[in-house]
C-alpha cells in the first residue's frame, strides 16, 4: 500500500436543510430562499446540498 496516494477526509459539520430550518424555527422553503440568495452557506455531498454550520459560526465569530 502506497500512503503517498491517501486522500485526507475533512469533515465539515453539516446539517440538512430540513433539520436546519426546523432547528433555528423557519420553513424548509424560508431556508432554501436564503440558501439561493447566497445568505445561507452550504455544501454539496453527492446529489444532496447540506448546510455549512462551520462557515455560518466562522462568520458569526468574524462579526463579533
């Protein structure tokens, strides 16, 4: 086995657009308005696009 060839895996905390939106108390369609005007950072796993909880508490941190 070559270890010069591993690639890291990063995990990136995430949750999904319908546990977001139930966890912070809006829609699932209040979400995605928010995701596709560009307020809401997510990543896309496969077919599936999460919510990037690390980029949103970066920039909570940044703005305090």
């Amino acid at each position: 086995m070559d270890n010069n060839h591993i690639t890291p895996f990063v995990f990136v905390p995430t949750l999904t657009i319908e546990r977001f939106a139930h966890s912070i108390g809006v829609s699932k369609d209040v979400v995605n308005g928010w995701i596709k005007r560009g307020y809401i950072p997510t990543v896309k796993y496969g077919k599936r696009r999460l919510v990037n909880i690390a980029a949103i508490s970066k920039s909570i941190q940044e703005d305090t």
